[in-house]
C-alpha cells in the first residue's frame, strides 16, 4: 500500500524511528516538563501507528493525513538527522 512514493513499511518504520528517539530522550531527561512533552510525543506517534495500521479502509481521509504528515514532516526530520551524522 503506497501513498505517493511513500511505501507502508517506510511510513511504519519512520514512525517506529521517531518513537524510539523519543524514548530515548525522555529516559535521558530530568526534567519533568520535557518529559511529559515526550510523553505525549510518544503517544501521538503509537496512535498515528494505530491509523496507518488500521484505518486505510474505513476512514481514508485520515489514513492520507497521517501518511501525508509522514511523508512530508517525519521523513525529512529522519533525513535531516542522519545527514547531520
């Protein structure tokens, strides 16, 4: 299943990355504000899961939202930050 050029193991995989990353970071913080920031974070990412999981049949318009976020929002921050090394 594809929206554009975005394939649904990419779609899946970009938002697995951005989760870990996420729970990465908030094991690292002390700071309790950060951390309930990434803990919504981190939420929003397993519902947006749920949705490209889920949802392509019986509400398409919020599947190709959440691709489309994926593929224009996530994938270029992933890009970015393995560019930056």
């Amino acid at each position: 299943m594809y929206y554009k050029d975005l394939s649904l193991d990419v779609a899946i995989s970009s938002l697995g990355k951005l989760k870990a990353w996420a729970i990465i970071e908030k094991m690292k913080t002390k700071d309790e504000e950060e951390r309930e920031i990434l803990t919504r974070q981190i939420e929003m990412y397993a519902e947006e899961e749920q949705v490209i999981y889920f949802y392509a049949d019986k509400h398409p318009a919020l599947w190709n939202s959440v691709m489309d976020k994926i593929n224009r929002l996530y994938c270029p921050i992933i890009k970015a930050k393995y560019e930056q090394g």
